[in-house]
C-alpha cells in the first residue's frame, strides 16, 4: 500500500482515505490507520470466507468508546451511495424492501470498509450464484455462547461434543474463537439443502445435546434460562440471520478478533480470545486453521495452466455454486501422453475430476483405477478440442457423455454415490448408470475404485442375476510347521527339493475368483472383503473362475511389506502415510474352472499359476527360488521379512491342515500371543496402558503365563487397544500363575484376542525376552497359538 497524498494505492485500485490518526479503540490507542493495516494483510485468508456473500457492516463512526461512554454503533446494510463504483454488489429481497449489499472479493473492499470505520463484517452462510441470486447454504454455524457463570473452557467442551456429532455425520469442523464471549463452529455443505432444512439439522442437533447433557447445554432462546449453562445457537442457520466473519475484527473495548483456531488449541487450559496483533503474527507465520473452509477450488488448476495459451476455460473468479437441483456431470475422452476418460462431478461450484485411465466401468464389479485431478471448472463441462503441445494435459478432448446426475451420497475425499443421465447417443448408452467412487487407503495418492454397483436403476427391467460366491465356500489354507534351515538341508540327501518364499508380514488370505466377482477369506474364516475391494481386478486378470493362495501386505515408503503400516491402513487410520500401498502377494492356486488342483504337486499348481494369473495393479505373483536357501534368505533379509518359507516341490496342497512338507525358516522371531490382562501406565503413561500382560497355550493346550509385553505402542495404538480391551474386561484373572508383582495393579480380559510381538527369544520358564509389540492378529484364532521360537 503506497501513498499518495490522501489516496492510497490497493493493487489496481485507488483508495481515497481520511483521518488515519483517528483512534476507534481508546484502551489500546488503535487507530484507523491500524485497522485498515488490518484489513489488509488478513486478506488473502478472510476474503475466502466472505467472498460472493452480502456484507453487514458494523459501524462505529466515532470508535467503540470507553466503558463508560461506549461509542455509538449501527448496522449498515446497504453499500453507502459515497462508495467507489468498483465494488460490486448484491440485491436481496426482503419483507418490506429491498437492500443492496456489497461483495467483498478484493483487498480495496476491506479497506473501504475500514475507512468508514466499519470495524465487524457479518454474512449469512450462503453465497450469491452466478445468476445474482442467493444459493443454498454452503456452510453450517453452531454458535455456543456461554451464560453467566460459564466461560470459554466450557464451551470449548461443548463444541469438543458438537464436533463427535458432526464427526459422524462426515463433516469436518473449524473451530473460531469469536473475539467476544463464546465459541463459533463451522462445517462445510454442499449446497444439496435450503436454510430452513441446514436449520431444522442444526436445532436437532442442539436439542440432542441439551437432552444428553442437561446441566452443560441449553438450546432454547430464553436468557433467563441460560446462567451456568452454554447456549448453543442454531439460529443463525437461517437464510436472514448473519455471523460475525472469521478474521472479522469485533467491537470490543479491545481489538479483538473471530479468530480460526486448532482442536488443540481448544484443549489447552489457557483457552482465550486473541488480540488483533496476536492473530497478524499467526497469519504471517501461515498459521489458518479455516483455510480447508471457504477455500478457492480453481486455485490448482488456475495455477496450471496459462490462460494466454491454452484453448481450456480459465475462470479469473472464483466459483460462485452451480445449478442444485440438477448438477451435471461430463465424461471426456482424453488423447493426451496416454489415452484415458476424465470423469467430472459438479460439486460445490466446480466440476470434481477423476482420470479413468481404462475406462469407465459398464460392467457390474468391475473395479476400475481413478486418479483424482484438480477441480475444473464448470465452463469446463462443455469443452472439446485440442490442448496445445507443451501445456499441461496436451492432446485431443471430445465428450463421451455428458448430462445431469443424481447425488445419492457425497463424503468429501471418501466415498460418492451417483446416478448418471447421459445422452441417448453418449457412452453411457442412454440408460442411467449408478456408479460408486470410493477412496481407498494404501493405493498411493488420490487413487480412487470406480465401479458400476450391482444396484441399477433399470434393474427391474433387465435382471441381471448376481454370483452366490461367498467365504462360506473358501477352503481354509495349508499351514507351515516351524522348522530349521537342517530340516531341508538334510532332506536333500533323500532327494528331497525344495522351492523358498518369502516370509510375507501380512494376512493370510484366501481369494474366491467369480466371473464377475472376488470375495476374500482370512486364515480364520472373516470375511475380508471390504478391507481390499481392489482385489476386483482379479476377475480382469485371470482367465476363468479360481480359488487363490497368498499373503495381503502394505508396503511402506521403500517398498517394504510393514505389518503395524498394514493393520493402520486396514484400520482406515487417518495418521498413516499416503504412500502405504496395498499388495495381494498370490503364491499357489487351488482351482481353476471346475478343476481341483489341490492332488497336483506344488511345483505343478505355480506353473498353472503364472500360465493363467497376470500381475495387476494391486495383485503380485512373487518369485520363488528354488534350490537355493541361501539365496532366499539373503532377500528375505534385505526386504526386512521375518524369514522363509520352504515348499517341497512334490508336496500336495492340504486345506486348513499343517503340514511338515511346508516349513517356516525364521530368521526374526515373531511371537503370536494371547493378550490377558493390562497393567497400568506410570509417568508419561499415566491413566493410559503401562503394559499388557500375555499368556501361550503349553503343549497341552492349557494357557500358560508368557509375561509382559510394554514396548513397540504407538499413542494411538495404544488408545485403540485399551478401547478393544475393555470391551473385554473381567473381574478376575484367566489364568492362574500370573506372579504377583505382574498382577497387583492389573486388570483383566477375556482371553480371545490374538496378538503379535518381537523377542528375543523366552525363558527356560516359558516367558518373553525383550518383547515389543506388532500387533493384533484378529486373522488367527488361540487355538493355533504354540511357542514358534
């Protein structure tokens, strides 16, 4: 901002101001020329949340006064007839009239506002459209305003309540400490529901809240009624009812500010209201916990492309919503580097993109890669035409359907369900099509399932009857014997020979192949299903029906199979890396068509096996190395895997049998365990799990003591635990020969969960060494846990 006489320069614009020594906040002696500093450096992160909305200003012509002479104040409603012609405006109708807002969607706007001391902005929860009229709401407000006798720590625990709800219901929070009293909480929408609806939502909500916490939250309107207890205001919901804006500044005594704050900030004991200077220093130093919140959509996909030379659309503005009630979709067919379709949603004022690189799916349980691209724009959904060589994208676009689409379900970044009206002559064929994209973890960045589900809308017409595969009909799989490199050595003196695998860290899983369908089964019968919908593709990549042998892993950042990595993805952590890919590693093949191969010899199922299965994206025939144990265990070593295991090439396959024919070489010890009993956290653990307290079935089957296993937890692991256990809890010990400096601060669990741990061996007494914790084998049962080392 440079000046020049009585105006100053805002970007491309010219800013006549007066009276900058003027002081609008007597206690802190803050002027208007600190206000409209202000303004103007919290831009780039308020104008976000306010652009395209009708502003109210709050105006204190005089400043806000003392305590005892506060300074007079008004709304302002209507753009002041002295304002620059360059601020655009919005009309809403009301009741009996008219007004005609400004929109604020450049800095020059909020310093306007400043110079006629407007020192609040308030907006409704709705934006204008593209058509000047107002949409439905893209954002929900729950205000918690404390009564008397309450301060802001109990509103932070309500809004910690309010968030649990909000959390269920798929949408995230952002927390804003208002800059007065309370506590203000947005979510973001998508525009599918009116005022009066997102309102309705937001009262049952607050009522729900009042009923499970009655002496901590009231929702009714009467004042008289909330003294100890936090309001929680529902109200501003309303199509004509307004908020004080995040990064607003609030006519207070002190120049405080609606600031954006972080969940851990609410949980800090020294809870407060920020200061305007305290949130300057944040925003300098990139601090803006709402920036998920109001954000610019286009902002990638302006930034990749060059308007002055490519034929693309490239909007200057932001997207101000789209048509509701019918949104359209577009699906492209790309000639660029590679060929593949771009599949695009309209969804909060922009097209939400995916490339298919194989093609939309029009077969049922297909599963089909999607990599989801930057949001485009709307224009974008009637482009077709030739993307210059050397811009980004370059090559041929021609629409391969286009139409409307019914949203049946949208969560943001997990999971959409669409039904899609193309054109009687586009790809689709002219038939609605029902299609699910669901974001899977440990597929790598932005890599989506797309799928035409089993549920179409012109089922009724032409049934289509579905597989009746199911885990019920998975045999169980061979097991390995514990054995010592000496147990194949020696036998190849008998003439025995022997092929070696990998040791994979991961679950054991059988695949049921359909024609049109893949259902997976754990070592123990669970159906896991739904944990790996990727290993669809197996129906793409093996040419007839089958019954599959191998090991599901996730693999880390070095390409590494990592066992905790593997349970976090299955989990559906929110903590665990991006980068976690997940991989069905086959090694055998135990029907092919109508064939049994289970009487054929190992040596003879892997060469069916790498005659009829291909690799995949998600699905791997690994190698095996025969005749060599060195070899193998060297690569072994090198991938960080436990050890081998040794297959006799003549053996035959033995559903859910062990057999000595199949033998693990172990060169880490792993230990499956069963978990009894917790002992309680000291220091840095406190009121948390210290160590959980293990046992291992003797010779006989009977449960014996195997002691305590306190390393190798991660925080996370170790609340998830604690929940799962104590859904488990009893009264007394399950077993009797816990000692008593392991028993005297513990407490119990049914025996039934299978656990996994690294030792350093265990005790002539039978008891763990150095045991660090893997974790929980919900694959395996106890009836199969034996000392392995």
């Amino acid at each position: 901002m440079a000046r020049q006489g009585k105006s100053f320069q805002v970007g491309d614009r010219t800013l006549s101001v007066t009276n900058l020594d003027k002081v609008l906040y007597p206690e802190t002696g803050t002027t208007k020329a600190d206000v409209i500093h202000y303004y103007l450096s919290v831009a780039d992160v308020l104008i976000p949340q306010i652009t395209h909305r009708p502003v109210t200003r709050k105006r204190w012509v005089d400043g806000v006064g003392t305590e005892k002479k506060p300074g007079e104040v008004f709304f302002r409603k209507d753009l002041e007839d002295s304002a620059p012609e360059w601020i655009p405006t919005g009309s809403v109708e009301h009741k009996s009239r008219t007004n005609t807002y400004p929109i604020a969607d450049e800095p020059a706007a909020l310093a306007r506002f400043a110079q006629v001391a407007a020192l609040e902005l308030h907006t409704p929860q709705w934006r204008f459209g593209r058509n000047g009229q107002p949409r439905n709401p893209d954002r929900l407000v729950l205000d918690l305003d404390p009564g008397e006798g309450v301060g802001l720590a109990e509103c932070a625990e309500v809004a910690f309540w309010c968030r649990e709800i909000l959390d269920d219901m798929g949408m995230a929070t952002f927390p804003v400490t208002s800059g007065s009293k309370g506590i203000h909480l947005y979510a973001g929408l998508d525009g599918t529901y009116n005022s009066e609806q997102v309102s309705k939502v937001a009262h049952e909500l607050a009522k729900a809240l009042e009923a499970d916490h009655p002496d901590e939250v009231i929702s009714t309107m009467k004042r008289a009624d909330r003294a100890g207890k936090v309001f929680l205001d529902w109200s501003q919901n309303s199509a004509a009812k307004t908020t004080v804006s995040p990064y607003s500044l609030r006519g207070r005594l002190t120049p405080m500010v609606a600031a954006p704050r972080t969940w851990e900030e609410l949980e800090a004991k020294d809870l407060r209201q920020l200061a305007y200077e305290e949130v300057l220093e944040r925003v300098d130093q990139g601090i803006n916990p709402i920036s998920d919140l109001g954000a610019d959509r286009l902002d990638t996909y302006r930034s990749m492309r060059d308007a002055s030379k490519t034929a693309e659309p490239v909007p200057a503005q932001r997207p101000s919503g789209g048509d509701k009630d019918q949104p359209s979709f577009v699906i492209q067919e790309h000639h660029a580097s590679s060929l593949h379709w771009d599949f695009r949603l309209e969804y909060a004022g922009v097209l939400v993109s995916w490339a298919v690189p194989k093609g939309v799916p029009l077969k049922k349980n297909v599963n089909r890669l999607a990599v989801q691209t930057e949001d485009h724009p709307l224009e974008y959904g009637t482009f077709e035409g030739t993307i210059a060589k050397g811009e980004y994208g370059a090559g041929e676009v021609s629409i391969w359907d286009t139409g409307t689409y019914e949203r049946e379900k949208w969560r943001d970044g997990k999971e959409v369900i669409a039904t899609l009206h193309g054109r009687d002559d586009g790809g689709l064929g002219g038939v609605p099509r029902r299609f699910a994209l669901i974001r899977t973890k440990g597929m790598g960045d932005d890599s989506w399932l797309m799928q035409l589900m089993k549920d179409q809308p012109d089922d009724h017409a032409n049934p289509e009857p579905e597989e009746t595969l199911s885990v019920a009909d998975l045999p169980g799989p061979m097991l390995c014997s514990v054995g010592k490199p000496a147990d194949v050595t020696l036998g190849k003196k008998d003439g025995e020979t022997w092929a070696f695998e990998m040791k994979w860290d991961g679950y054991r899983v059988i695949a049921g192949v359909g024609k049109n369908t893949v259902v997976l089964s754990s070592r123990n019968g669970k159906d896991l299903t739904d944990l790996f919908p990727q290993a669809c593709e197996l129906t793409e990549l093996i040419d007839d029906e089958a019954v599959l042998d191998g090991e599901l892993v996730a693999l880390d950042e070095q390409g590494r199979p990592d066992f905790s990595l593997l349970q976090a993805v299955l989990k559906g952590d929110d903590e665990v890396s991006e980068d976690a890919e997940l991989r069905y590693m086959v090694f055998d093949i135990l029907r092919l068509g109508d064939r049994s191969l289970t009487k054929e010899t190992y040596e003879e199922r892997r060469k069916i096996l790498a005659e009829h299965l291909a690799e995949g994206e998600n699905v791997v025939v690994p190698p095996n190395y025969t005749g060599n144990l060195a070899a193998a265990t060297k690569a072994s070593s090198q991938l960080g895997l436990e050890g081998v295991v040794a297959k006799r090439m003549d053996s035959t396959y033995l559903p859910g049998k062990r057999a000595s024919a199949w033998l693990k070489l172990k060169t880490r010890q792993h230990q499956e365990v069963i978990v009894i009993g917790v002992r309680e956290g000291k220091g840095s653990r406190s009121g948390s799990i210290g160590s959980l307290l293990v046992a291992v079935p003797d010779e006989s089957g009977e449960l014996r003591y195997a002691g305590r296993v306190g390393t190798g937890f991660t925080d996370s692991q170790l609340a998830d635990i604690e929940t799962t256990l104590r859904r488990i809890e009893r009264k007394t010990p399950p077993i009797d020969d816990v000692p008593a400096e392991d028993s005297s601060d513990a407490w119990w669990v049914t025996p039934k969960l299978v656990a996994e741990v690294a030792l350093a061996g265990h005790t002539r007494h039978g008891r763990v060494r150095q045991a660090a914790w893997r974790g929980l084998r919900q694959d395996k049962d106890i009836k199969d846990v034996r000392w392995e080392v």
